[in-house]
C-alpha cells in the first residue's frame, strides 16, 4: 500500500536530502575551522567543550535555511533540476535567497551562533558567505554525481505493470518520469499476444512491451523484478490469479494500479477507482487521539494567527472600508462537516452587488467583480484571516478540503463520483489540494482537487497536517494559485 512518507519525501529524494545537508554542514564546519595561511593549527574546539554542540546546530541552521531556499526554487523538483542550464541558474538564486535570510539572522541572533574559528559573526560574516558559495558550488557537482550514479546505473526496485489498456500504458509512463520515487520500470506485461504495442504519448516515452502473462514469472525470476503493478481495465474473469500466485510465493510484491498512482501522484484516482479499493484499503482511520491533537493544533495556530496578524488586521479593514461601498467582512454559507452549512468569514474583495444579476458564478482569473485591494488581498491571502474565527468557533480546521458553496456542491456531487466523501472532515483554512493543485474554478479542476482531498483524508495526521502548514507558507510567498 502507499505510505504518506512515500509521498511527501520519496527514497531518492530523502537520500538526496541527507546528502545535501551533510555536505553544508561539512562544509561550514571544516572549511570556517580552516586557519589562516599563516597558522598550520586548526582552531577545532576541545572534545570537552560543549561548543562543538553549538556548533553543530549552527551548522545544522544554516544547511536548513539554504536547503530551504532550494526548495523555494523547486530544486527537488525532478523536471526541474534535470536541466543541467537551469539548475545552474536556480542554484545561483538559491544561494542569493540563502545568504539574504543568513544576513538577516546573523543581525538578530549573530551571537547565538557558534562556529569554530570565527569568533565575531557580525565582523567576519564575509568567511561565512564565501562557505555558502563554495557549498552551493559542491551541490551543483553533488546532483550531477547523484543523478549519474542512480541513472547510470540504474539501481532502483524494479517494477513491471500487467496490462494493456491505456490506463496501464498511462501508469508506466508515470513510472518513467517519477526518476525521484526509486522506482526502475523493465516494462508491460500484457494479457495476450494480440493486444499490440504501447501507444507513445506526446513526449514520445514508450514503455517496453516485455511480452504475456504466460511467462511472468520467468521474467520476474530473469530480470529480479520486485514489484507486479496489476492494472487491468476488465478484471471479471481475467484476472490471472495463478500466475500472480506463482509469484508472489516467490517474493514478489503485488499491487493494484491505485496504489501506485496514488504513491506517485499523492492523489486517488477518482475516475476509475472501484468502491472495494476504498471501502478494504488501509487509511481513512479517525483516531480519537489524532483527532484531538488535530483540535489543540487548530485552536493554537488560530490564535497565534490572530494574535501575530492584529496589526494586518486593522490596517486591511481601514483599506477596505475607504477603498469601496460596504461592509468590511463578507460572510457567504458554505458546507461544512457532514455537509452542514455555516458562514464563512473573510474580508470583503468584491463589490457589494457582485453576484446581484449573475447569481453565484466560479471566481475568474483577472474577476472583474474584485475591488482594487480585493485583488492585492488574494494574491497576499489576507482576505483568509478572518477564518481563524471559523476555526475557533470550530466549523472549519485549519487543514482539510477548503468548503465550497451549496450551489455548487448540488452540481459537483451529480458530476463527480465519491464527492460527498470530501465532506467526511471539517473543511480546513488551506490543504493537500491547495498546496498541489492551481486556484480551480471548473467541474474539471473539481474533480482534480478531490483527488487530492481524498488523499488527504485517507491519509490524515498530524504529521501530515505540519507538512501541509509548511508547504502553505511557500505558496503564499510565491503567490501561486490566488485569484
């Protein structure tokens, strides 16, 4: 079955990481215990002193922020880091972005840190920039030999998918281009010989017809194939139960395509998924523990939201009320847990009459019906604050599936298979979809949202609500998605 840690870091990814954060920290540690050319004696602090612990948190800070500013820059996006041109270009901005953040703490808290042979942060902060740059310049050299040992040499577990249709055509391809995820596709097994061959998508990726289940475990044997992602359209019947069998009594694991899809993408696949893989599959548990933990993370992110944004706050209802006609807040009905209507509470970004003649519509790109602030509070999500009372009142969570309207809940429900079950949790200030998926304002980019939000219930911890608060900061700063 998919794990969430499968998702939110992959094998490849997290090796990737450790490695990225034992060269910072490497670096910074030796290269600012390095003496001057004139000194033969490192200045390493004595194995007695509890320096070296300072130090290495220090180091360990510093390997965090610039591993931060990476990600910012989508360098852990694999078809983003792949081209060797804008890798270079991304790592130059990361390393700005990095020493930008370093400047700033080495002002505020440059007595804190602690590092060998560099007595006063402030005034020799210029060793400390000339440690990033040599850092930045070794991870450049570190992903080409990263991505050269596992794709050179393709170690990876080796996965095959049994099936013709294009929906197992379509889950090999995935395979191929999620290089991060450890997985080395061999190929396509397919029911009969008189199924054809794999039809190339647009990027020209065909997956290699390894030949019909009548030699499947051979091959599985021959090549050491560890994984069978089974991935028939038409199972009744055609299932071939003796052949998988065979090979899972030698060791091989066997998976439906839903599993794989989901580890891949961190989504479900709504569209042909069958009730069985919800209704027997692991998740969707609803621990009384978790879910109390899930409260006290609301009612203290809220508050400490409300408490930090006050200033915002009061600033923002002045802009509102001097700007355009009406009142400062805009309260609408959306459904709630269980599909429970409440009101929403957000600062008002569209004039009074908005929806007076059009009755309730999709939110546009470029909405003519934004006021002038109402757009900067989007693209900032400041008009979102004033839900840190939905949360505390408890309608809403600060994660989970954001709450839709009841006109347009009637729609999606008819239009989309399973989407009530989005109503099985408290809707949340930001979520899985929000964090993956563009602002949506379609039945289509409905249905791709409740992947993710099925996802995400299925999947649901408090683990998994932190990562989504994290990967929320970034998608503010970078103001992705707002409308």
């Amino acid at each position: 079955m998919s794990t969430l840690a499968d998702q939110i870091i992959p094998r490849r990814k997290l090796l990737l990481m450790l490695s990225e954060t034992l060269l910072f920290m490497t670096v910074v540690l030796v290269g600012s215990s390095a003496p001057p050319l004139s000194n033969r004696h490192f200045m390493l602090f004595e194995p007695s002193s509890t320096e070296w612990l300072r130090a290495l948190l220090t180091s360990f800070t510093i390997s965090v922020i610039c591993q931060a500013s990476l990600s910012y820059n989508d360098l852990y996006d694999w078809k983003t880091a792949q081209n060797r041109a804008e890798l270079a270009n991304r790592l130059v901005h990361s390393a700005g972005y990095a020493l930008v953040m370093l400047g700033f703490l080495s002002l505020v808290a440059g007595s804190v840190f602690c590092l060998p042979g560099i007595t006063d942060l402030n005034r020799e902060t210029w060793k400390l920039i000339l440690l990033v740059g040599v850092a930045f310049v070794g991870i450049f050299a570190l992903r080409h030999a990263f991505h050269w040992f596992f794709y050179k040499w393709r170690f990876g577990e080796r996965v095959v998918v049994v099936g013709s249709s294009p929906e197992a055509h379509q889950l090999a391809r995935m395979v191929m281009d999620s290089a991060m995820s450890g997985y080395e596709l061999l190929g396509v097994v397919e029911e009969s010989p008189t199924q054809g061959t794999a039809p190339a998508d647009a990027s020209g990726a065909t997956p290699k017809v390894l030949g019909t289940l009548d030699n499947l475990r051979q091959l599985c044997r021959d090549e050491g194939i560890s994984r069978i992602v089974v991935a028939l359209k038409e199972r009744r019947g055609k299932l071939p139960t003796d052949r998988l069998l065979e090979c899972r009594m030698d060791g091989v694991l066997i998976e439906e395509r839903e599993a794989m899809y989901e580890r891949l993408t961190g989504k479900l696949a709504v569209e042909s998924m069958r009730p069985s893989y919800l209704i027997y599959g692991r998740g969707f548990a609803k621990d009384p523990l978790t879910l109390s933990l899930k409260r006290v993370l609301d009612i203290l992110a809220a508050l400490v939201g409300l408490v930090l944004s006050l200033p915002i706050c009061l600033v923002t209802a002045l802009l509102v009320k001097l700007t355009s006609k009406g009142p400062v807040f805009f309260c609408q009905e959306r459904t709630g847990e269980d599909g429970q209507p409440f009101r929403l509470i957000k600062f008002r970004t569209m004039r009074t009459d908005a929806e007076k003649e059009s009755g309730p519509v999709w939110a546009q790109k470029n909405d003519s019906r934004v006021t002038a602030i109402g757009r900067f509070l989007r693209l900032t999500r400041i008009d979102e604050i004033p839900q840190f009372l939905n949360i505390l009142g408890g309608q809403m969570s600060f994660v989970g599936p954001r709450p839709e309207r009841p006109h347009f809940v009637e729609q999606l429900q008819q239009a989309i298979p399973f989407y009530p079950l989005r109503h099985t949790v408290k809707p949340g200030l930001t979520g899985w979809a929000q964090v993956r998926h563009p602002y949506g304002a379609s039945i289509e980019d409905a249905q791709e949202k409740l992947r993710y939000d099925l996802y995400y219930i299925k999947n649901m911890s408090l683990l998994f609500d932190l990562h989504i608060m994290l990967r929320t900061v970034s998608v503010i700063l970078g103001g992705k998605g707002a409308r």
